[in-house]
C-alpha cells in the first residue's frame, strides 16, 4: 500500500519540527517498539501455518483419485469393456442347443399297404441336440474380434488411468491455490495491523495539530480498504477450501491443515527444445496412447467384418431321440435314436451389403480418432510451450523478488538501527516493514507460482502418470 510513503512525505512536509528527527527519549516508546518488532515475528507466523502431520499436494492428489466421478465413471466404462470382450471369446464356444417337445396329434386313418397296416401314432414326443461349429469364422473373424475386443479394453484401462492422472493434477493445483489463500490472508492480517498501528501513531499527531485531518482521514480510508481486503481474502480462502475437499472428498468436520512448507528451493528441469518437448509428452502421455489402442481396435474389427463378404464354411450334426421317429418307417410308437452331420457352405447377398457399409464407417471412425491425435498433437505442443514459459517466468520471478526480498530487510534493518539510535521515526520504520512484507508476499506467490506451473509442465509432458496412486 502507498499510504506509508505518502504519509512519510506529508509529515515531513508539513512541519519543520519532522524535518530533522526530534529529540526522542534513550528508550523508545512503547509505540516504537512495537512497530520495531512487527517484522521479527513473520517468519514465526508462517511457520505456523506449516503443521506437522497435514496434508500435502502428494496426498491431495492421492485422494482425488479415489473419489472422482470422472474417475468412477471411467472405471464402470472398464467393466463395460471387460464384459465385450468376455461376450467376443466366448463367440469361440460351438452353437449347442437342444429341444424337446411333445405334440397330440389328430387322429389318422391307418394306411393300409401291401397286406400291412401302417398306423400314425396321436402322440409324437421329440429330443433333439444340434451341434454347429462356423469352421471359417474360427479362422478369421472370431480373432480379429477377440483382438479389437482386448484393445478396446486396453483403451478403457488407459482412459481409466487418464482420469486418474487428470483428478490428481487438478487437485494438486488446487491444493497449492488453497496454500496461496492462506498466506495471502495471513499478509492481509499483518498489513491491516500495521494500518491501525500508523493509524494510531497519526491520530496522536492529529489531537496536538501536528498533522491535517485530510491526512488522518487518508489513514482512515486505508484503514477501510484494508479490512475489505482482508474479507475478500477470507471469502476466497473459503472458496479454495470448499473446492479442494470437493476434490479429495473431505467431509465437512475435517480440519484441514497445510504440511507441505512451500519456502523451500526446487530445481527447475533443464531447459529442452519445444520438438524434444513434444516428442517426450507423445510417448508419455496416456491420450496418445488411448487413441492409438482406438484405432488400432477399429482396424481389427474391419478386418473381422471382411469376412462376411466371402461364404462361410460351417460344420454341424444333430441328434434325435423321439417316438415316433420321422426317419423311421414305418412310424412305431416306440423311442428311436437317428443321428445326421455334415458341412455347409453358404452365403448371403444382403449381409455382403450391409457388411460394405459397416467398413466404411469403420473407416470414417478410424479416420476421426486420427485427426483427434492430430488435433492432440497440435493442443500438446501448445500446451507444453505455454507450461515449459510458464516455468521460466515463474523462475525469474523468484530470483527477481528474492533480490528485492534482500534489499527489503536490509532496509529494514537499516530503519530499526536508525530508530535506535532516534535517527528515524517510527513511521518510518512501518513503511519499511510494510515494503518487506509485499517483498515476503512476493518472494511467496513466486515459490507457489513455480510449483504450479511444475506441475502443469509435468502434466503436459505426461510424467505424471507415474505418479502413486
């Protein structure tokens, strides 16, 4: 806030008395000690925040994982496939079936022939077992689907772990987002109380004329501004805190605390070719290698649907056990036994149609999952460009505020040793600490900002996906 600056020029303006430090009492005032150890305590706070046995991005994204509907979604599609391609092999078992019947039948005239009498039985009672085995089918469709069956099921599997990298990148991003409020609440604390301490030490000018009314009433107006702040702060932590146990299924008497302590250094990867980068994230990522398995599955079920254009060669017997039997004659109302097999060749004008235009659609969909890696190509390397600048800046940015970081303690130091030695006033001293704390605010979005975009750069590249479940 520029209200310290301000306020430092004002008061040195508007009297001569401020113009050269006044004499001041050996001892410092109760007021210039308090604002003299406002800095020393920051460190100690932000500790607090880090406590030890709470939770960490690992953890978060570990328990995303467990409780995404994405990911349960994903695991009933699993399932779904399981059962295809168990319904696909068991095409391999031969077609079994079996009858029976019993049929009353009319009455008949016997006929006679030749000095005998044949009779025609009223009652006919049928047990029939029929084998049939598709020879050709064996050969070349049965397998094919069987393949396009296990790859559709090796898809579904990779889809499956897709959901789950996915859950656990957006909740460790959210998990840093949420650490990012809390700090950022924690400094919104500090600088209201800092305004109130000037706000003090100016309103005590102001009883004894030493400082206009416009001025105190400045004060007063940041004194406002920076209680909103502190509310909007907290409205979003809230916010943060909400999204976060959504994502990694905490329920609302869990308390939620940060162990993950974000001050520490990290080492950036090395810097690589966007082409490398690309290269690297195709072989890695679990899109690519969803997509192939899709196309490659397509390809065996148009080989599969091939064989309808060509007859199908099949074997097939059958067994009958009935009273009256139809192969006997003459018919006797007793139980016989009469068997029959064979092979059969056929072929069918309408199924070689509809067989033509299923490989055309197999075909066209083989074609869009093609132009879906390309489309997948194309937003990857975007997307690892934007990740690998996204590091960069983040790096620069924490190199940048831990320069200023520096130079604000010193400064700070500076400003507490000229208190004591009554060379600075305690004002002063408060725009000092207010200038090292936006250098802590900085120098911490700027370690948040890099594990951030850490990940985001780990997830375009695909090296995620070895991450525990």
């Amino acid at each position: 806030m520029k209200f310290c600056l301000c306020l430092a020029s004002c008061l040195l303006a508007v009297s001569p008395a401020f113009a050269q430090p006044a004499p001041q009492p050996k001892t410092p005032s109760k007021g210039n000690a308090a604002a003299a150890a406002v800095g020393d305590d920051f460190d100690r706070e932000v500790d607090a925040l880090f406590v030890q046995g709470g939770l960490t991005a690992d953890q978060a994204a570990a328990r995303a994982m467990k409780v995404s509907p994405e990911v349960i979604k994903s695991a009933a599609e699993v399932d779904a496939a399981i059962a295809q391609r168990q319904t696909a092999q068991l095409a391999l078992v031969p077609q079994i079936s079996g009858n029976a019947s019993y049929t009353r039948l009319s009455p008949v005239d016997p006929l006679a022939f030749g000095g005998f009498n044949i009779a025609f039985p009223q009652n006919s009672t049928v047990f029939s077992g029929t084998i049939g085995v598709p020879l050709s089918e064996y050969v070349w469709r049965f397998p094919k689907l069987i393949s396009a069956a296990k790859l559709g099921e090796a898809a579904s599997r990779t889809n499956q772990r897709t959901s789950e990298v996915n859950a656990s990148h957006e909740a460790r991003v959210a998990y840093f987002e949420w650490l990012r409020a809390r700090l950022q609440v924690l400094i919104a604390q500090r600088q209201l109380a800092q305004v109130q301490t000037t706000l003090k030490q100016v309103s005590a000018l102001a009883e004894v004329q030493r400082l206009s009314k416009a001025d105190l009433m400045r004060v007063e107006a940041e004194e406002a501004t920076a209680e909103q702040t502190l509310n909007q702060l907290n409205n979003l932590f809230q916010l943060r805190e909400e999204q976060l146990r959504i994502l990694i299924g905490a329920r609302q008497d869990e308390q939620l605390a940060i162990s993950e302590d974000v001050r520490g250094d990290i080492a950036p990867p090395a810097q690589q070719s966007v082409d490398d980068l690309l290269k690297h994230a195709e072989k890695n990522r679990l899109e690519f290698k969803a997509i192939n398995q899709g196309i490659d599955a397509k390809l065996e079920q148009r080989e599969a649907e091939r064989a309808s254009l060509v007859p199908r060669l099949s074997a097939f017997a059958q067994a009958d056990y009935a009273n009256p039997n139809q192969r006997i004659f003459p018919q006797e109302d007793k139980f016989a036994f009469t068997w029959q097999a064979g092979v059969q060749l056929s072929w069918t004008l309408n199924d070689t149609l509809v067989t033509r235009k299923t490989l055309d659609r197999l075909a066209a969909e083989a074609n869009q999952l093609r132009a879906d890696r390309d489309n997948l190509v194309r937003g990857t390397r975007v997307q690892v460009m934007s990740a690998q600048q996204d590091v960069d800046l983040a790096q620069l940015s924490l190199n940048t505020s831990q320069k200023a970081l520096e130079s604000a303690m010193e400064s700070y130091r500076v400003r507490k040793e000229l208190l004591n030695a009554e060379r600075a006033t305690a004002v002063e001293l408060v725009d000092a600490e207010t200038t090292l704390t936006r250098a802590r605010i900085a120098s911490l979005n700027a370690r948040v900002d890099l594990r951030v975009a850490l990940a985001n750069l780990a997830h375009a590249l695909g090296d995620d996906v070895h991450a525990p479940k």
